[in-house]
C-alpha cells in the first residue's frame, strides 16, 4: 500500500492493458486472482475499446502496468502510454515487438539454449514464388537439402499480419 499526502493508505493500482480474450485466460485469471488475494492492489483492465480506439491520453491512470502481446494488440500504443504516464513496468514492451518474427524468437530460445523444434525457413517475396532451396514433392518438401514429411506444421513468420 501506498501513503497519501495525507498519511492515508492507498491501494497501488495495477493497470491491465491486454486484449479482452487474453484477460479472461486461465492463466491470466490465476495472476489477477493473486494479486487481489494480498488486498493491497486494485485491478484495473483498460478492456479493447480503450485499447484499441482512444488516446492513450485518455487511458486509466495506474501505479503499474501489466502490458502483454497478442494478435492484433497496438505494442507502439501501450509504449506511448507508458512514456506519457511513466507507471511501473511489470514486464518491458520493447521486447515484446520480437514476438512478431517467428525467426527472432527461434533465434533467442537458441541463444539461451532451449530447446526448439526442428523447423526450417522458406521466404518468399510473393507467393508460389520458385526458389531454388526449395523443394515440393506429394508427402514431403525439403529446404535446404532437409526433408520434412508431410504432414507438418506450416506458420507465417510474421503473426501480427496473419494470425486471426
């Protein structure tokens, strides 16, 4: 709890800034349930329409601020607020704009050693473009001289754009 001006006890207010479909996550219940159990915080979720349509100058002021990723969120949004209201961070935004390049992800898991899957890149320019890496039979293609069978799991790099 925080002290006023006034030498009263005021609850520290967290501010929740992810889409709607993410607060209402188990996990993200179990978090925001946590939090409420100490007493001394008051939670407030800034919902999609503030996120998505108002100024951030218009957003809930809050002491700190719970900021995460997902399809379709405002990133340079949420860091505009943060620069504008200058609330405790609870995890970094900047960071957070690596979550849009399947690669970079892949490349920092290897980098601190986990485990990744076995996985391969295929960059196009423009569609069913004819690259010369690239190879595609009925039950297989191959990148790069690996074989992957079919079926397998085929992800765009970019998942801001294609992801719904």
């Amino acid at each position: 709890m925080e002290v006023d001006g006034g030498g009263v006890c005021k609850k520290i207010t967290i501010g929740v800034c992810v889409m709607e479909k993410k607060v209402l996550s188990a996990p993200m219940g179990q978090i925001l349930d946590r939090l409420k159990a100490f007493g001394e915080f008051e939670i407030v979720h800034f919902g999609d329409q503030v996120i998505l349509e108002d100024p951030v100058e218009s957003w809930p002021i809050c002491d700190c601020l719970i900021a995460f990723f997902s399809t379709g969120y405002p990133l340079e949004k949420a860091e505009a607020y943060a620069a504008l209201r200058k609330p405790f961070l609870v995890n970094e935004l900047e960071p957070q704009h690596l979550l849009h390049d399947r690669r970079k992800v892949y490349e920092l898991l290897k980098m601190f050693g986990v485990p990744v899957p076995r996985y391969a890149h295929v960059n196009r320019e423009v569609a069913h473009q004819d690259l010369d890496y690239f190879v595609e039979e009925e039950d297989y293609i191959e990148v790069h001289g690996n074989r992957f069978w079919k079926p397998f799991v085929e992800k765009p790099v970019d998942v801001v754009f294609f992801e719904a």
